[in-house]
C-alpha cells in the first residue's frame, strides 16, 4: 500500500571531518583522536520544526524520517525508509555542516526513488553554500535564512498552484533574495514534533531542544552563529528572542513529554528581565543551560529553584585565561573556580558539565590548546566538584568563518566538507 503525503522531511545523517585530508591542510604532525567522528548527530534543528508545524497548520500532510534514529534503531538506510511513500516535496535539512555530504548524497537517493518530487534543501549550511548546491542535478530548490514563512509560502506555490512570491529562494533560474526573518517568531509551534516518525523514541532518547531566541550577542571566532558571522547569512544584525510568557507555556507543555529541556541560548546572554520572568514559574521538568560567560549566582539559584534538576554546562574552552580570551570568554580561572565555589553552597538536584577543547581544527591549520595549563585547571575544578563531568572535545572553524574572515574561497571550503 502506498502511503501519500505532501511534504517528506528528512533529516540526514551527520559525520565530522576530523579525518579529511581535503579539510585541513597542516596534519602530518597531528594524530587526531576520533571523538566524535562516528556519531550520527540525530538532533533536528530546532527552527525546523517550527517550518514544518506552520505548513501542517496549513492543511499539508507531514511526514519526517530521522535517518540517525532510524538506523540506531532499526538499522534502515534511506532507501528502506522511502518504500511504499509517494510524495511531491522532499525537504531535507542542512543546517550543520557535518550534515552536508549526507544531505547531498540522500538528495541523489530521494531523485532516483521519487523522480517526480521536488527537493528543497535549508538551513544555515545550505544558505552559505546556496550557489554551490543550486548547480546540483538533485537539488531543485535551496531556502536562505530563516525557513518559517519561505518554505510554507514555496510549498502553497508547488502544491496549490498559487502565484506567490517566495523570498530567500534560490532556484534553477534565478534567486529572490534574504528579506525575511523571524520577527514574528512567536507565532510558530517549535515543540510538537508529532510529524516525526518514532517522536516518541526521540523525546525518550534525547534532551528537547527548545527555540528559545535566534542569533548570538558574542562574537567567537570560529563559530558561524557568533554576531561578527551570522548577519552576512541571515541579513539580521541582533538577537531575536522569544516572549518569556511563549517560553514558559512551550516548557509547561513539555514536562510530560520528555525528562529534560535544553534551551537554545544561555539564559544570561538574553538579559535579566528575560530571564526573570520566565523563572517566576515552577516547572515539573529538568533543564540544561550552557553559559557562555559567568552568570550571576542569582540566576543559578532561581534556575535551581525553577527546575526539577539542573544541567550547569561551562564551556572555557582553555585553561589559560590569555588562551581563553581568543575565543572570546572574558573570565579568568579564578572567577570561574569562584563561582564553582559558590554553587557548592545551593542544593539542587543535577551537575555540572565543563567543556574544554584540545585542537582548533581548521582549512589553514590545526593548532594545539596548551594542556598543561587545561590540565591544571581540571584538577582544581575536580577538588571543589568531584563528580563534574569534563570533556575534552576537538572543535572545527565553522565554513562562514573560514569564507568571511580567512578570505578562502566558498567553492573550495563546500569541495572540502563533501
């Protein structure tokens, strides 16, 4: 029996590029640890499931396929999972770049099995690289920027036949350019993933990300969401946040669906009459917040006082305080080990999670984070939190980054991450 549907989502399998000698250049006296290279990467981007949401709410059928879930679960490769489907649209998302080769390769797969279905891809990757993917035989259609409103607006022209302009639309012929952003954001549905195949098991398996603001008030310089990168792909200079009261209804409706919720952005970087309207509430849920900076101990204990349990996550990246500043952490060792100090004090029910990095990888070179001094650093965090989790993780230069600020050219950084 053929199942129809109207809209296919998919999202793609994920993988690093630690082992790519197309990636970086500078390797030979580098032996790279494989930290995270095997994993799938199941997470859907956040802003998505918004899109998908607004094009049900407009009378579409939905249906989305997890291929990390899948093959974790059931060990299906896409063509299993496309059997006995009939559909006019494909989206696939391509919001990170470890999703990129994966994105395209299920493009081919999804033309060859559905030649009469159009394929749209999306999200921050396939917006830097849009002129590269438009040139490809199995990608009719690349939606720039946010997706909320383009990708409903394509899907009412490809379905229902109706005369409308799609802004932040490439296609085979032309482009319309970013006017669209989600200033409107709290008019989308950014929780019920209903639309996805084994939701169920996803909410179990995972922590639920939620939207809760878009772009960034830091500027780090390896990462394409930082302020000093992300206007040139979204055309928007500042943080897009959502109302506090939207928040605090989407976390309520969350607490009987999954153990935890993780939020988008650092509480602390959306400000203090955010964040203090929003933990005015109570919520039968634990939460995860990573703080880019230091926050205050007020925020800390309102957040333990807010949340079932409480997921602390620091990122220094380095264990020097002048290594830490390149990355645009502005605190020292000893504030940080003093604010550990005083979390000690507050009895909440959880942990703390710090992340530290090992290399920088990127196009123009791999460069070495002194472990010696991370090293140091670890062992007084251990003495104040014996059980905090450490992790030390390889971290690679975003593509914007190497485009925008290193000046390489965007046809070589695309040929290199597939």
């Amino acid at each position: 029996m053929t199942e129809e549907i109207d809209i296919l989502y998919i999202h793609p399998f994920g993988k690093q590029v630690y082992d790519s000698n197309k990636f970086y250049l500078f390797d030979n006296d580098v032996e790279l640890k494989d930290h995270n290279a095997e994993k799938y990467y199941s997470f859907i981007p956040m802003g998505l499931i918004g899109t998908l949401n607004k094009a049900i709410e407009k009378g579409y059928k939905v249906k989305g396929i997890n291929m990390p879930l899948k093959r974790s679960m059931l060990d299906l490769g896409v063509e299993e999972c496309l059997k006995g489907l009939d559909t006019r649209i494909v989206l696939i998302d391509l919001h990170w770049y470890v999703h990129l080769k994966s994105g395209i390769d299920v493009a081919k797969i999804c033309k060859r099995v559905l030649p009469s279905a159009k394929v749209i891809v999306g999200g921050m990757t396939a917006t830097i690289f849009a002129q590269q993917l438009i040139k490809l035989d199995c990608i009719d259609y690349v939606i720039m920027g946010d997706s909320e409103k383009p990708f409903s607006l394509l899907a009412d022209k490809l379905l229902g036949g109706r005369k409308v302009i799609v802004p932040n639309l490439v296609y085979k012929d032309g482009i319309n350019p970013v006017s669209y952003c989600s200033f409107d954001i709290n008019r989308y549905n950014y929780i019920d993933i209903n639309f996805m195949d084994e939701h169920d098991a996803y909410l179990r398996m995972f922590d639920f990300w939620l939207l809760i603001a878009k772009g960034c008030s830091h500027d780090c310089r390896v990462c394409d969401g930082s302020k000093g990168v992300y206007p040139s792909i979204y055309s928007r200079n500042k943080l897009i946040v959502r109302g506090s009261l939207d928040v605090a209804k989407d976390i309520k409706k969350l607490e009987n669906r999954t153990q935890t919720v993780a939020l988008s952005h650092d509480l602390d970087m959306l400000g203090k009459e955010f964040w203090s309207d929003l933990l005015e509430h109570r919520y039968n849920i634990g939460v995860r917040n990573e703080f880019f900076q230091l926050p205050s101990i007020e925020l800390i204990e309102k957040l333990a006082s807010s949340f079932d349990a409480l997921d602390l996550v620091f990122s220094p990246v380095a264990g020097s305080d002048e290594e830490r500043r390149k990355y645009g952490k502005n605190f020292t060792n000893k504030d940080f080990l003093e604010l550990l100090k005083q979390i000690k004090n507050i009895d909440f029910n959880g942990g703390i999670t710090v992340y530290f990095s090992d290399y920088m990888i990127s196009q123009l070179k791999v460069e070495r984070l002194d472990s010696i001094t991370r090293d140091s650093l670890v062992a007084e965090i251990k003495k104040i939190h014996p059980l905090a989790v450490i992790e030390v993780q390889h971290q690679v230069v975003d593509p914007m980054v190497m485009i925008k600020r290193h000046s390489l050219e965007p046809d070589r950084v695309f040929e290199s991450l597939i």
